[in-house]
C-alpha cells in the first residue's frame, strides 16, 4: 500500500509548535503610588487647616463663642498625628516650626482677648509640636492662673450707717465647675484672690483687682439677682 501525505496536517503542526514558543506578554506596571508631600509648604498646607477652630472663635467679637473639649481635642489629635508623619523629615520639621509660630501668635491673640482657654489650648499644642519658647511658657503661665479667677457678680450693697460702712454681697462663680460662691465685703478687703477696692458712683458698680496678677483691676458692673 502506497504512503499517504497530508501536508496541510505538517504545516499546521509546525506553526502551531512556532507559536507555543512566543514568550507570554510582561504583566501590567502596578498602579502608581502618590508620593506623600515633599516640601515645607507641601506640609505646611496639610497642618494648618488642624488650626482653623482655634482661628474661627478668635475671628468672634469678643465674649462671643468658645473652643469646645471636642474641637480642642481634634487639634490635638491632628498636631499628634502630623508630628508622627512628618517629625522625621528635615523639611516636616521645618513646617512643624512654622505651624509653631503660628499657635504663639495665635496664643497672643487669645491673651488679648481674655480667651484664657483658647490660650491655654495654644500653649498645649504648642509643646506637642516639641518647640521651646521662654514667651509662650509664660503665656500658659499667666493663661492658668487666669483660668483660675473667678466671675464675679455684684448682686447688692447694705449700709451700716451706724458704724458708717458699706457692705457689698458677691458672686464669686468657679469658671471650671460652674460652682457659686457667695461673700459678703468690704471696701479694701479681699475674698479668693478678689479685693474689692471701692464702690463706684451711687452702688452702681465696683472696682475690684485679681491679686493672684497685681495690677489687673477691673470694674464690674450691679446685677440684682434676676437680671
């Protein structure tokens, strides 16, 4: 029997045994990862913004609004945060300083205003950005003991006119603990760091000095309870 031949058969072997070996296509790059920041300002732009509640309550009229635990704890967080990410790099570095900077003036500001929190806040997120400042030290110095003085209300005056003296009745309020103190004195005489140094006008108001910070005297004004 004669031999049969298929070439076709052969060919498509042999092509398909060619293209076995083409090497298979290299895999896809991996998604690109966004570098992180990579300048000072790069920084700076990202921990500014951790400051804005302290900037919103100095922007109100004075005696209006507060910095709440809440948004004091959010800025130390934040500051904690950015000090962990970028306290390592020479140019972190130079921004946390300049977010410093920042907070001191932020802090003078509150201390002209008598936001003796905010101040106080100022003070806190300054050390946790691991600066030194003979200024600000002092700022949270003055910033504490102002914490500490009370509010007072004039709430009446009684005259002894037999012994020709006049008694003046206060409200010392705790700023902390809202607590209420009550006291009763006189001209030159002094109750939980309040001197009362006179009775302005016809009992309309009194001029009294934290003694806990000589020379800050201020007047408060008559209150009758109920107002």
């Amino acid at each position: 029997m004669g031999k049969i031949h298929f070439p076709g058969l052969a060919c498509a072997l042999v092509i398909g045994l060619l293209a076995g070996c083409v090497p298979a296509p290299p895999p896809p790059p991996p998604p690109s990862v966004p570098l992180g920041p990579q300048t000072k300002a790069e920084v700076l732009a990202l921990i500014l913004p951790a400051l804005a509640p302290i900037e919103a309550v100095l922007a109100q009229p004075k005696g209006m609004g507060g910095l709440s635990e809440a948004a004091r704890a959010s800025v130390m967080t934040q500051l904690r945060e950015a000090v962990s990410k970028y306290g390592s790099m020479p140019f972190g570095r130079e921004a946390l300083h300049e977010a410093g900077y920042r907070l001191a003036d932020l802090g003078k500001q509150a201390s002209g205003q008598e936001r003796w929190k905010v101040a106080l806040t100022c003070v806190d997120a300054f050390d946790i950005l691991q600066m030194e400042s003979v200024g600000v030290s002092r700022l949270g110095e003055k910033a504490k003991v102002m914490m500490e003085q009370p509010t007072v209300r004039v709430r009446g005056f009684l005259e002894d006119k037999e012994k020709n003296e006049l008694y003046v009745f206060l409200e010392m309020v705790n700023r902390k603990t809202m607590e209420v103190q009550k006291v009763q004195m006189r001209e030159g005489e002094e109750n939980g760091g309040i001197r009362l140094i006179k009775v302005i006008g016809r009992n309309q108001k009194v001029r009294v000095e934290y003694t806990r910070i000589p020379g800050l005297i201020f007047d408060v004004d008559f209150e009758p309870k109920g107002m």
